[in-house]
C-alpha cells in the first residue's frame, strides 16, 4: 500500500473494523499527524539552511569586487573557499555525537550563533591569512549543522519518507542560490560606500546576522524528540512511535552495533568516496558560477545574480521531482548515480559553448539539475545502512571525509583559472570524478545492503 507515510501501518488498539477499513483509518491518521510534523519542522529548517548555505557560498559572489580591492589571486580566492572545509570536517563526528547526547535545539543555537557571528566578521579581512582564518573557523563553528538534520530526521521520520523529507530541506540549497545572486548582487550595487565601505563588506555584514537570529529561534521553534513537543497530542505521539517501531522492525537488524563497528565497514568509505566526488560537484555551482557568467562578459553585479539564479530554480525543481520518484520506486543507488552522470556532462558541454551565454545556461541548468539532486539521493542511503548507536557517528563520518571535497574542486579550478587563464580544466577533472563516483556507489553499495522496505 503506498501512503504518504512510506507504507508504514499503525495499529488500532481494540479496533472491530474490517482490515481494509483499518488500514484506510491507519492511513489517514498518519497522513495527519505527519502533515502537523511537517508543517512544523520543515519550514523552519528550510529557512536554517538556506541562510546556512547562503552563508557558506556568498563569498563566491564576493570575490567579484574583493578580490580587486584586496589583491587576491583565483588561487588565493579557491584556497580561501575551499579551506572551510578542513574546519567542517575536524568538528563534524564531535558535534553530531554531542547533538545525540544534548539534543538538536542546544546544537543548533551554537552552530547558528557562532556561525553567523563569523561570516559577518569576514567584513574585516584584508589579508590572505585572515582570509583563510575566517573560512576555517566558519567552517569549525558550521560543522555538524547538516549531518545534525539529518540525523534530526531520523527521529521524526521512517525511511519510506525520507528521501523526499531531506529533498524538500535541501531544495533550500537551490533556493540560497536562487535568491543568494539577486541579494547579493544587489547588495555589492546599491551598499557599495555605504558608512565608507565596500559593497562585498555589506554582503558580509547583512547575509550573516539572520543565522544569529535563527539560532535563538531554533531554541523555542524545536523539540528534541517526538515526546517533548507539547504541539502534538498524546496520540500524535503514539502514531509516530509506532510507525518508527514498525519501521525499524520492517527494516530487520541494525547492520551495525557502535561507531566503532561503523568505522571498521568498508561500505562507509565507500559511500564516503562518492558523496566526495558528488560534493566536489556541488562546490562547483556553489563558489564558481558567478565567475562563469562573468566570462561571458556580463559585469554587473546584480545582472550575474539575476543569471546565476536560473541554474538554481531548474535544479530545485529537478531535485524535488527526484526525491519524490526515488521515495516512490524506493530506490537510491540508480538515481543518485544517473543524477551524477547528468551533472557531470552538464559540466563538460558547457565548456564546448563560447560566447554563447543562453546555451552555456540550459547545459549548466542540466548541470544543477543532476548536481543539486545527487544530496538528498544520496542522503536517503546512509540513513538506511545505519542505524541505532551508528548513525550519529556514522553518518557525521561520512560527510566530514567526503566534504573534502568542497576543498578539492575549488582549489583546483582557481589553480587551473591561475595557470591557464580559464576554468574548462576544472570542470573536466570534476565531471570525472562524478562519473568515478557513480560508477563505484554502484558496484561497491549492492542494493541489499540498504536496510530499507522494498515496495509501495
């Protein structure tokens, strides 16, 4: 039976109806409660990543004027953006384990204060040391925020749900992009001298303040767990702790007992090998669009974030539309790896365009399309391997090692834009390592290996 719920039954203590009729009941109630879950969570976790995202790739828009006014080399700017990434992963298996311990409203105060705090700060920076300082600890102060979500979800939802869940969440990543470009082009516009500083100073100042705010709010917002939100009633929560026990018995033994076993699988570097070659990707379209647009010989700031926005709203469309088809067939591995190989010849054709602005944008729209939808494919099968004491570790483990990533392919595009004087090359060595990814996500995780329900 295919619900809204993932399939997951309910059942009806002390009930005299016929099964059928128990199961329509079944349904319904569960499609109601998970409504009130949903309108709950998501909104507001949509909104934390967003301004999370927005936060993290702004300086790709900065670079437009900062690197000017600073003297930065593209190979300063890449290991400037790029370095983030070494402060994410020493913090990350730390923080998800203290989130498991003290819970998600006290996790993400911290993350979201310090975080904000930091990227508003980089407004001061003058030097590449500070430079690369300010992106180490923003990217320290952020770690955990992401894999803390997904295992957040872990709580609430069964996996049959999952896939769309953290689709619909991470579309928020598109949406930093969709309206990251008009904002912060409009800001380095209309801001520039401003109090007597630069319009890259404003971005920073006024893109990095709401994650303060958010912070605060994810005190009084969120609930640790399904039994301590007072906006569900007692049997709101026996619906959610039966379908998760009915899930977790569906899906059979834990494939793991602790971290450590975790750490000893070889299916965790696995699929730690691919998010890295997925995420390398996504760093692409995060911190090099706007530099691409602007080799077509677009100048304007607030014309780059107009054009920059289209490859986002296709890709958020395409990711959405994935997500729900993968929750549907419940299958992961095929998606993830065909929406890589999409992503990574999108890449490829648009290098084979020159001068040609309107073409360049429909193949690197197809690039968004396969990059952006490759994270929450992908995030639906970590979620499904482990489980139990794992998960927290695990699952944090996976992102830190595979988000190295995101220092790779930024760092190398600025070197090749340094020595060659454009960033085709990048994007060759990126599409590549996608397709390397697809293809041992598909021979090294068997489908078996996902302890997920098969069916609908």
């Amino acid at each position: 039976m295919s619900t809204d719920t993932g399939g997951i039954a309910v059942p009806f203590a002390g009930s005299t109806a016929q099964p059928d009729e128990i199961s329509r009941q079944q349904a319904r109630e569960q499609a109601t409660v998970y409504r009130k879950v949903n309108l709950r969570l998501i909104p507001f976790l949509f909104i934390c990543y967003v301004a999370a995202y927005l936060d993290r790739i702004n300086i790709g828009f900065a670079q437009l004027q900062m690197k000017a006014d600073l003297g930065f080399s593209d190979a300063v700017y890449g290991l400037g953006a790029g370095i983030f990434f070494f402060g994410y992963a020493l913090f990350e298996v730390p923080s998800n384990l203290l989130l498991e311990k003290i819970g998600a409203r006290k996790t993400l105060l911290r993350i979201m204060v310090l975080w904000g705090l930091t990227s508003a700060g980089m407004m001061f920076i003058t030097t590449p040391t500070q430079l690369y300082i300010a992106r180490f600890l923003l990217g320290l102060f952020e770690a955990g925020f992401f894999p803390g979500i997904i295992l957040y979800f872990t709580y609430w939802y069964p996996s049959g749900m999952r896939a769309r869940i953290i689709a619909l969440f991470m579309s928020g990543m598109a949406v930093a992009g969709i309206i990251g470009g008009p904002l912060s082009g409009w800001i380095m516009n209309d801001m520039a001298g401003v109090n007597g500083w630069a319009g890259w100073q404003w971005m920073f100042l006024l893109e990095g303040l709401p994650a303060v705010l958010l912070g605060v709010l994810a005190w009084f917002v969120l609930q640790d767990r399904p039994h301590d939100a007072r906006w569900l009633s007692a049997r709101d929560k026996e619906v959610i702790d039966n379908t998760l026990q009915q899930d977790r018995q569906a899906l059979g033994p834990a494939h793991h007992g602790s971290l450590r076993d975790a750490m000893r699988d070889p299916k965790i570097y696995i699929l730690a090998f691919a998010y890295f070659t997925f995420i390398a990707g996504t760093y692409v379209i995060t911190f090099w669009l706007p530099a691409i647009v602007k080799s077509f010989g677009v100048s304007d700031p607030l014309r780059i974030g107009l054009l920059t926005a289209i490859p986002y709203i296709i890709g958020a469309i395409g990711m959405v539309l994935l997500g729900k088809n993968s929750d549907r067939t419940r299958e992961r591995r095929w998606h993830a790896a065909g929406a890589a190989l999409l992503g990574g010849a999108g890449l490829v054709v648009s290098t084979l365009l020159p001068g040609n602005l309107t073409l360049a944008l429909v193949a690197l729209s197809f690039a968004a399309i396969g990059i952006l939808a490759t994270m929450p494919l992908f995030w639906a099968m970590p979620a499904a391997y482990l489980s139990g004491p794992a998960a927290a570790g695990g699952i944090a483990l996976i992102n830190s090692l595979g988000l190295v990533g995101g220092f790779v392919s930024p760092f190398v595009i600025g070197w090749f834009k340094t020595e060659t004087g454009s960033v085709d090359g990048g994007l060759y060595f990126v599409a590549a390592m996608m397709v390397l990814g697809a293809l041992v996500l598909l021979v090294g995780m068997p489908a078996k290996s996902l302890r997920e329900r098969r069916g609908s």
